[in-house]
C-alpha cells in the first residue's frame, strides 16, 4: 500500500531559546522558555495547544509526561521522542498524522537540554546499554570516538582529506556568522581548523560539536489553522525515518536515507536537483557528507568531489546548515536535532535571523541520532515547500 | 631482636626512596558499570578466556552482550570460548577523554573489528598492530577497575601486554616491582621467589615463620639477590603488623604463600587439632594480612610505574569443592576463598587485583599420597607469573586443576558426589 500523503499539514513559528554554554538551569526551563516563546509568536493561549511531542536527554527523571504538569499543559495528544539528532523529523512524522486525522489541532514540537559542567560525561557514560557495556569503558571519548573510527574508515575507503571536511566546516562558520544566536562568532580559516588541538585522531577540535544549553520548537497544524492565526507556514510533503539500517556494515559508511530516499522524493514529487537548500545533521563533518550521498546529491564515495564542486553558503551553490549547523551555533542535546528544521521553516517563511537563501523553495532537512553501540540507530529526513 | 632490626634496615635501604615532597596520586579507575548480561564477558576474562554469546538456535555469535539473539530472536544464548580472529576495520588514538582515569593515561588507541563470524567489537589496539586494516586476534583481559575489556593484537603467537604502555595498565608484571612472599620455607615459597627474581622484580621481601628452624633450600633463597627475608608469622598478629609498619608502604604485589596442610579426613584423630592449625594459617592468616596490608596497597595504587597492584593467593583447588580425605584443610582453603572475594572487591575500590591459584595437588610431602599427575613447586611458581603478566584472576594451574573446574562447571554436584565416592 503505498504511503499516504501529508494534505494540507504546515509547520509554522519557529523559535529558538538562545544557547548558552553552561547553564544553571534544568531542561524544564529550557523546554518551558520554547513553549512560551511558541505561544508569543503565534499569539495563541497555552489551551490551544492540545498536543506535544518532546525530546530531551536531560529531563531525567521526567519525561514528556512530567513536563505536561511541569508546564500546566491539558493535552488530548502526548509523545516523548528519545531520538536525539532525529528527533524533529520524528515529531514532525508523528505530528503530523495527528493534525491530518483530528487527533490534535495544535502540536507544539520541542526539543531542549540544559549543561552542566559535568552533564555531558555522565549523559555519554550511561547512553545506552551496550555504550555503557561496550564502548565507554574504552576511553571515554563518548561521540568522539565512534565518529573518529567512521571518519578515519571513510577518508581511507573513499580518499576524503581533512581539507574537504574542513571546507565543509568554514562554510557552516561564515553562514553562523550572520546568525546573532550562533555560539561561534570568529571566522575560522583552514589553518585554524586543520591545525587545531588533537580530540581522536583524525578529529581535531572545530571537527566536534560543542556541548551547550538551549531549546528550538515549532508548531504543526493544518493549513486552515495557520491562515486562522495569521502564521507563515512551510508545507510538509514527504517524511521518510529509518532505525538501525544496514546492520550488517562492518562500520557505518552508510544510513537509513539510502533505504528511503527513492521513497522521499516520490512523495514530494521533487528530484533532488529540485532542492534550494538543505539542513544536515552535523556533530561532526563526516556525517554531513553521508548525508549528502545517501539522500542522492551524489553517488557513494564522490562525497569529496562534491565539496569541491560546491560552495554550502548562502549565497553559493548547494546551501547547507544555514543558520551554521551545530558545528557553529552549538548542540543544545535534543535541541540540536530541531535547528534544521527550525532553521528551515525560518528560510522558507522568510524569518531567518542570519542570511536568507535567493529564492528558497524548497528545502530539505535531515536528522540522524543516537549512537547506542557503535553507529547512529536513527535517520530521516523531511522536505519542507515555501507556501 | 638486633638480628631484625638489622634485616629490616636492609631490605629499607635496598627499597628506592622516592621523593617525599612530592604528593601520592589518588587512585582513578575506569568505568565499571556493566550490565548483568555483560558480565559474562567478565566471568571468562577473569580465567584469561574469551568467550562470547553464541546464540543455541541459530549459531549467530552476539555483541554487545544481550538478552535476546540478534538474528532468530532465541533467548537461549550461550557463552561460548572464541577464537578471536578478525580484521581491524578502523582505528583511532584518542586524545580527549571525559573520565579522569583515561584523562590521566591519555592517548589511547582504540579501533572497530569485524570478527570472522560478523560481529564487530569496540576494542583497544596493541602498540605492535600495525595498519589499517588488517588481520588481528581479539583477546579479553580485565582493565583496572576488574572488568573485561577486549584487545586486538597480532592473529599469530603470543603478545606480551606489558610492551604496550597503556596495555600493560590491564597486567600486574612483576618486573621492576617490590614482593612481599609470606613464606618462603615452603617449596612452593622458594619457587615463587626464584620465579619473580627471574622475572625482573626490583626486590623480593621472604617472609619467614620460627627462624630457629632450618629448612632445606633457606639457605639458598640468600643467594637470590632481590631477596631479603624478614620476620613474619601470619599466625601472629602482632608480627603482621610489625612487618606491615616496617615495609608495608613499599609493597607493590603481595603473594600470599603461607600454607598449613595437615592432610587429614573429618574422622581422623586429631581433625580438630589440624583444622585450627590450617584454619590459623589459611584462614585466619588471610585475615591478618588483609587488616594491615590492603590499606597500604590501596593507598599506593596510583604511584608512579611501580605503584601497588595485586595481591595474590595461593589457595588449593580443594576449595572449590572439599575432597574428604583432605577435608579440613579443603575447609580452610574455602574459607579463604571466601574471605578472598571480600578482599578482592575492597581492593579493586582502587584498582589493585586479587589474583587466586588453585593449584591441584602439588609434589610435595603433604600430598603424597595423592596419585599422579602432579603439580611441581616450579610450575605453580611459572603460572604465578604468567597470571601477573598476563590479565586474569582466577588461575587454575595444572591438568588435575583444569580437570576439576572443567567438572565443578559443568555440575558443581555431580563432582561433590563424585569427589565424596573418593573419584577424584
């Protein structure tokens, strides 16, 4: 049976709770800053929100659950998204099925973490089960080991050089440089990034993302709902995710996107030459190109042509991570799987805080998550049309 | 009285002195959470094994250790003995790391294998590996903290952990190291001695009970150059302590060989008698030692390159399962196996091991009348040390050891029966 369509279901208000690097602050108070500034841009009261969906790593002991009473929230339509960097395009498939069907009018799609200075270590230290079994013990590099491994196997497989990455890296810096949000405020030259401190070999620092406190949300509805509230909106038209692909690969070299971007670009009816620009998940550069070769913007290997042949800013060719990614604005843990999408629905409405993409109808925007063991388990992706 | 003093400030100054300015680190461990299911990696590790889950039904080899097959679903998973062999997909050196423990060792090389069978395990990498990929052999040992970790090293002969600087944080290698043996009037005492000199040790303290009785081979303990005996009895606590005050802070491995064997049956005249001798000595003995010397151990743990790290028993493999016609000194041996576990978990609280021997019966006159095969004095000491260079802690020297963990295994009731029949 083939897979329905999204209809009429729009995203609409995104928001973003400026990132800090330490916070004293709990998630709630993150999370709840995200609810509030949603409700101000939509100019709606809290009642008319009657669904939520909610991703984050350090609402301990709570969960989407806690965080209704937390905020006085009466809901009719609840999910908890524990997918981390593919949390949004999870919530948005979810939530959307629920607008389309009458289960919920208004979905408020969150996702937000605080930091404390020992947060992140004890986060990675007990992630999962076979991380805390099998791969923390050796190390304790957390991420930055897992993504050293599949790096150093990619650059030896597919002859990628640390400039190519590096490419990648300072396009993102000079397009966060005209975000007032992003964390990372100095351009960063080839020099810098290729001479910078050591973390796991190949990786050296500005290869890693930095560990901070935010939130990033959105709405769904229908689009009689959004022209009800005066909101801009984006539409969906096709949503794909995929857990634990390929779990045969001796490593990742690959994601769930090559099992499913026939079946993306399908229902969005588009080619993906027919994309003006793109959100990829980026803790690490790596995972960027993986992206790019897995969604079809070219073959499996040609990754480092591609950087070459492609300028990811702006105003260049193939624009990527507009706002500057998490590689330049930070990762705010869950929130980091939400600045793509927020960051999409900013271009494609004409709200962006940073530079605009020319002309931006179509956008797409790519989440993967969760290294339980040795590789991410979860990816998908969403492609979002201006109105 | 002179007689000591003059022995004790000899072993003083043999002992390098270091600097007393400078502060002793604390010890720091690595992480030892693991699930329960993933203590099965460790269970093998501790015998110097590696075994993995092999699924009953349909033969799939697992990891990370689970519940339930990755393939069929069976929940009926076995811990299986592996060969290890594999290819080296990709690797790392990790020069950032969140826990102190691997802050303070840093780098550290860290690769991904894909086994033969198709699993892929996160593993360190030998120094002697060389390129990626390439064909290795995993192996399991057991990190600081007492929890398996896998290694990859060369597929073919035998890898000397202790070449490796980081690896050899998974060993307790003797050389360069300060001994304390307990008592060297034993056969099995003076092999120890002879082994860990041959093996490298900077200076070997020979604990020796009632001086005034001269026993074959002390004489020519004193041609070992690394060694040094001194007073001790474990049956007296005062001595204990003495000799913990006097070396104690110094001791990097204790190998804990003093050892009453009276070799009698429940039944047998004068069992009550030889059964508090033994449990005096074995037991109590332990007990003694533990009191005054795991502190100081603990308390040196993180000392430089030649900081405090294992302590070692020679217990009997009778304590596994008592052999009647040895039963009160079977007895004892389970005593201090069991006193042994308590010490072993206090111990790994800062990283020092507890290594156990369970050797079968030894070639000596206390086992005489057991039949052959039968373990020499030299082999035991032999096992000793590879256990210290090697990574384990539970050792089971010899055939007729092997044999009857191989029983106690596979039906720890059966070979109670079989062991009360008189089949040994």
């Amino acid at each position: 049976m083939a897979r329905g369509g999204y209809g009429d279901v729009v995203l609409a208000a995104p928001v973003t709770v400026p990132y800090v690097r330490y916070s004293i602050r709990g998630a709630h108070w993150f999370l709840g800053r995200a609810l509030a500034q949603l409700l101000a841009a939509a100019k709606i009261p809290k009642q008319r929100v009657d669904g939520l969906a909610v991703a984050s790593f350090t609402l301990a002991p709570d969960t989407a659950v806690g965080l209704t009473q937390h905020l006085g929230l009466t809901l009719r339509w609840l999910d908890n998204i524990p997918m981390g960097g593919a949390s949004a395009v999870v919530s948005i498939r979810r939530a959307a099925r629920a607008v389309q069907n009458g289960d919920a009018e208004i979905v408020a799609c969150i996702g937000g973490d605080t930091n404390h200075t020992d947060s992140f270590r004890r986060n990675t230290s007990a992630f999962s089960q076979f991380a805390q079994d099998a791969v923390y013990p050796y190390g304790s590099g957390g991420p930055n080991t897992s993504f050293a491994l599949l790096t150093s196997y990619y650059m030896r497989t597919y002859g990628a050089r640390r400039a190519n990455f590096g490419k990648l890296c300072i396009a993102q810096r000079n397009n966060a440089l005209k975000n007032p949000l992003a964390l990372f405020k100095k351009p960063l030259t080839l020099d810098q990034y290729l001479n910078a401190r050591l973390v796991a070999e190949p990786l050296r620092l500005f290869d890693c993302v930095m560990p901070c406190a935010g939130a990033e949300g959105f709405l769904v509805m229908r689009e009689t709902t959004a022209r009800d509230l005066g909101l801009p909106f984006a539409r969906l038209l096709a949503a794909i995710e995929r857990h634990n692909a390929f779990p045969d690969d001796p490593i990742q070299f690959r994601g769930g996107w090559a099992m499913d971007r026939d079946e993306l670009f399908a229902q969005a009816a588009l080619k993906p030459a027919d994309i003006n620009f793109v959100e990829v998940y980026d803790d690490y550069p790596v995972i960027n190109v993986l992206q790019f070769e897995d969604l079809g913007f070219c073959g499996k290997g040609e990754g480092p042509d591609f950087i070459r042949a492609n300028t990811f800013e702006t105003d260049g060719t193939f624009p990527c991570n507009t706002s500057g990614g998490q590689l330049s604005a930070g990762q705010a843990g869950a929130a980091g799987g939400h600045l793509g999408a927020v960051e999409a629905i900013r271009q494609l409405t004409g709200q962006t805080l940073g530079a605009p993409v020319a002309n931006a109808r179509y956008g797409l925007v790519s989440g993967f998550g969760m290294i339980n063991y040795d590789r991410g388990i979860c990816s998908g992706a969403v492609v979002l049309a201006a109105d | 009285m002179r007689q000591r003093e003059a022995k004790v400030a000899e072993a003083t100054t043999r002992a390098k002195r270091k600097n007393p300015i400078l502060r002793t680190p604390l010890p720091t461990l690595p992480p030892g959470a693991r699930s329960r299911v993933a203590l099965g990696l460790t269970a093998a590790a501790a015998r110097g094994a590696l075994e993995l889950q092999v699924c009953r039904d349909c033969a799939a080899v697992q990891y990370p250790p689970r519940e339930v097959c990755r393939d069929c679903l069976s929940s009926r998973l076995l811990w299986r003995p592996h060969n290890g062999e594999g290819e080296l997909v990709a690797e790392t050196v990790l020069h950032a790391a969140q826990e102190l423990y691997f802050r303070e060792r840093l780098p550290w090389r860290i690769g991904v294998v894909r086994l033969d069978d198709g699993a892929n395990l996160v593993v360190y990498v030998h120094e002697s590996v060389r390129g990626t990929p390439c064909r290795i052999r995993v192996e399991a040992a057991l990190d600081r903290a007492g929890e398996a970790v896998l290694l990859a090293v060369p597929p073919h002969g035998s890898t000397d952990l202790s070449a490796d600087p980081k690896l050899r944080e998974m060993t307790c290698d003797p050389r360069r190291r300060k001994i304390l043996v307990t008592d060297g009037k034993s056969a099995i005492g003076q092999a120890v001695v002879r082994a860990l000199a041959d093996a490298g040790a900077e200076m070997i303290w020979v604990g020796e009970a009632e001086p005034w009785k001269k026993i074959a081979g002390s004489a020519k303990l004193r041609e070992v150059p690394q060694a040094t005996v001194v007073p001790l009895d474990v049956t007296d606590s005062a001595s204990v302590r003495e000799l913990a005050g006097e070396i104690g802070g110094k001791v990097d491995i204790l190998v804990n060989t003093a050892d009453c064997h009276r070799t009698s049956a429940i039944g047998a005249r004068g069992a009550l008698n030889a059964a508090q001798l033994e449990m005096d000595v074995n037991y109590f003995g332990l007990l003694r030692l533990a009191k005054e010397f795991a502190p100081l151990l603990k308390a040196r743990a993180a000392d430089g390159p030649a900081n405090a790290i294992a302590w070692v028993n020679v217990l009997s493999i009778f304590a596994l399962s008592n052999y009647p016609p040895h039963g009160t000194y079977s007895a004892s041996k389970a005593a201090a196996l069991s006193l042994s576990q308590a010490l072993r978990g206090d111990l790994y609280a800062a990283g020092v091991r507890l290594i156990n021997l369970f050797p079968g019966p030894v070639d000596d006159e206390w086992d005489q009348l057991e039949l052959p095969p039968k373990l020499s004095p030299n082999a035991l000491a032999n096992a000793l040390v590879a256990a210290l260079r090697g990574s384990m802690e539970d050792v089971y020297p010899g055939e007729v050891a092997q044999d009857w963990l191989a029983r106690h295994r596979e039906n720890a009731k059966a070979l109670e029966r079989e062991l009360s029949e008189g089949n040994r």
